[in-house]
C-alpha cells in the first residue's frame, strides 16, 4: 500500500488533482497493519463517528469486492466513498442512476472520428478506481445489468473488446430502503456481486456537534 493522503472537508470540495501542499505521504517502511490503521483515521477525520461504516469500506476494497449501503440520503455515503478515494490517490467517479440512463452511460461509447476516419472509444465514469453508484435501484434492470461484468470481472467488453478496470475497483452501490415508487429493486444475480450491505444511519450526539465544530471553523478560519 502507498501512503496515504491527508483529507480534508476543504481538500474533498477541490478537484481530484491537488498540489503536493496537501499530501501528506506516511513512512512507506510501515506495516501494512499501520497503514490501514492511519487509512481509517484519515477517513474518520472527515466521516466523523462512522469507524464502522470506514472498516467495511476499506474490507471491500481490499477483498476486492463491493458495498451496498441501504440508507437515507445526507448520511454521507458519498464522503466516505470520496474519502476513501483520495486517501489513496484513486480516480473518483458519482453516477446518479435515473430511469433514462442506459448502459453505454456507464460503460462507454464508440465514436467516429471524421479526421482520422476510425471509431475511438471514450471511456464512461465506470472507468475509475472508485465509483459511487447512487440509487442504483432507481435505473432499469438492463441498466443495471451492464453492472454485473465490471463487478464480477473487473473488465466490460465494448464492441467486442475487453477492457479492464482497475486496480483498485470498488463500486460503491446506494439504496433509499424507504421510497420504492419508480425503483426496480436489485435481482439476487446483482445483489451476489455485493460483499458487504450495510446501513450507515445518522451519528449521535457527540458526533454531530463535533461536525457543527468543524463546519464552522472551516466557515471562519480566522
């Protein structure tokens, strides 16, 4: 494992390419167990009072599957898959799945290219080391679909051709457990492809003050 990159409320708003200012590279003679360690407070200092959720994430990563989190939106599913993401310096994508979206949304497209008169594919966000997949129930079963061989794979075939994904690939999955008009719910095939499915649930007291504290430290730095 590399070191790990420090993160920040601040640091996660900017774009995916920061400055060496805010990397802060751990001493790569630490155990693998120090690592991981030092990976879940780093995440921790942004997903405040979650330790759990942040153990499950980083066990699907590292066993290479996937994570379900069945919960209400504003729990901060997607911090904490953006968290992860650039505390190892992995590409982040967020796919917010709708009734409309259609494979090639995910995957990719060919497209033809009058200059050079052949067809060059363009990658689609599931080419990223770390994927939010938002309200995944909420796009058709075809859709839903050209999931399966990314996840189970690690790879999708584009006009006949395999491409791989990763390493590392995580595909972090959401479902609202409460609002099922206009959702088609996951088939046992696809809910298979998922290590770990969990629910996050809202932090305590202490937790939330601590967030109130940061956020308005952030608001007035002085």
């Amino acid at each position: 494992m590399r070191g790990i990159m420090k993160v920040t409320p601040e640091s996660l708003a900017e774009p995916a390419t920061v400055s060496g200012n805010s990397v802060d590279h751990r001493d790569h003679r630490d155990s693998p167990d120090e690592l991981l360690k030092q990976l879940q407070i780093n995440i921790g200092g942004v997903l405040i009072g979650k330790p759990e959720a942040i153990r499950m994430a980083v066990i699907a990563l590292l066993a290479e599957g996937h994570l379900l989190i069945e919960d209400v939106p504003g729990i901060g599913k997607t911090l904490l898959a953006k968290a992860l993401a650039r505390s190892l310096e992995c590409t982040f994508r967020r796919i917010q799945f709708t009734p409309d979206l259609v494979p090639s949304d995910l995957i990719g497209t060919s497209v033809f290219n009058q200059r050079t008169s052949e067809f060059v594919f363009q990658p689609g966000p599931l080419f990223a080391q770390v994927v939010v997949a938002d309200e995944i129930n909420r796009a058709t079963p075809r859709t839903q679909s050209a999931l399966l061989e990314a996840m189970n794979d690690h790879q999708v075939t584009v006009d006949g051709e395999t491409r791989p994904l990763g390493p590392p690939f995580l595909v972090l999955a959401t479902q609202n457990p409460y609002e099922f008009e206009g959702t088609y719910p996951l088939p046992e095939s696809q809910l298979d492809r998922f290590l770990i499915r969990l629910r996050i649930g809202y932090p305590d007291r202490v937790a939330e003050k601590k967030v109130l504290t940061q956020l308005a430290s952030a608001s007035n730095p002085e």
